[in-house]
C-alpha cells in the first residue's frame, strides 16, 4: 500500500480532505522520527512498539572481495507488533 492510497483511505473514512490527511500523515511520522531520534520509544495501540537501538561494530564476510571486513556501530529501528495484530495474522 503506497502512502497515497493511505491517504485516500483515510480521507473517506474521516470525512477530511486529502490535503488536511497528508498534512495529518506528514507531521505524525515527523513527531515519531523526533521521537526515536531521542532514543524513547513509541507504543502505538493496536499496532505495536517502535524503538530504536545501536548496532555494535560487527566483522562479517564480503564475498565479492573474499574478505572479512569490519563494519561500524550503526542505529537501527526495532519493530514489535501488538498482540491484537499477531492474533489477527494467523
């Protein structure tokens, strides 16, 4: 699903239009990227739990260059889905 048919989806269901919903989509993912950039999580009810953590500096191999390389501590997201969508999944 691509953001304009969220937006479309949104916009029937709440009555608004599409404008007011993409202004309404583009500052809630700017409030959860602020937000994990802080390094807090953020539980979302009826979806789940987005958290961010680092990665620590790992070796792993490169098979183009038949080499072992070191690759630098990075910042990742973590999902974890709610309970209810697990249920509804299976």
């Amino acid at each position: 699903m691509t953001d304009l048919e969220i937006i479309k989806n949104l916009s029937s269901r709440l009555g608004k239009s599409r404008v007011e919903i993409k202004q309404l989509l583009k500052n809630s993912t700017k409030i959860i990227r602020d937000t994990l950039d802080k390094d807090i999580g953020i539980t979302i009810p009826g979806l789940g739990t987005f958290s961010s953590y680092f990665k620590k500096k790992r070796k792993t191999f490169n098979p183009y260059h038949n080499k072992f390389m070191l690759l630098p501590p990075k910042r990742t997201i973590r999902f974890h889905p709610g309970f209810s969508i697990k249920n509804e999944l299976k």
